[in-house]
C-alpha cells in the first residue's frame, strides 16, 4: 500500500487507510532499573504506555 501511494499508482477503487502516530520522549532517569536484565520496570512502564495507546521512545534513541 505504502509503495502505491508514494509512486501515486493507487486504484480510484482502493481502500485507503491513515493511523497517525504520537510518541513521547522517555527520560531514563524516570524508570529506575529500566535496563535491569528481569525487564520488570521496563515492562510495567510499557504496560502502563499501552493502555493509553501511547509509546515512549528513550531520549538516548532521539
């Protein structure tokens, strides 16, 4: 689909769908033991961010 739209080769009968995106920046230092190899804060913070349907990208990926 993605290919289509960008070479604008898309049929006038194809269905057609937009999903827009939010992100927030995650500071490390707000989920102690986030890289501890248990994964447990890590997990209970991205459980916590599915719920609203957000994702957080760590400010060290930004």
């Amino acid at each position: 689909m993605l290919e289509k739209r960008v070479s604008g080769s898309l049929p006038p009968n194809q269905p057609d769908v937009e999903i827009r995106l939010s992100h927030e920046v995650l500071n490390l230092a707000a989920v102690p033991g986030w890289d501890h190899p248990d994964a447990t804060a890590s997990k209970a913070y991205g459980a916590a961010c599915c719920r609203p349907r957000t994702v957080a990208i760590p400010s060290d990926l930004t």
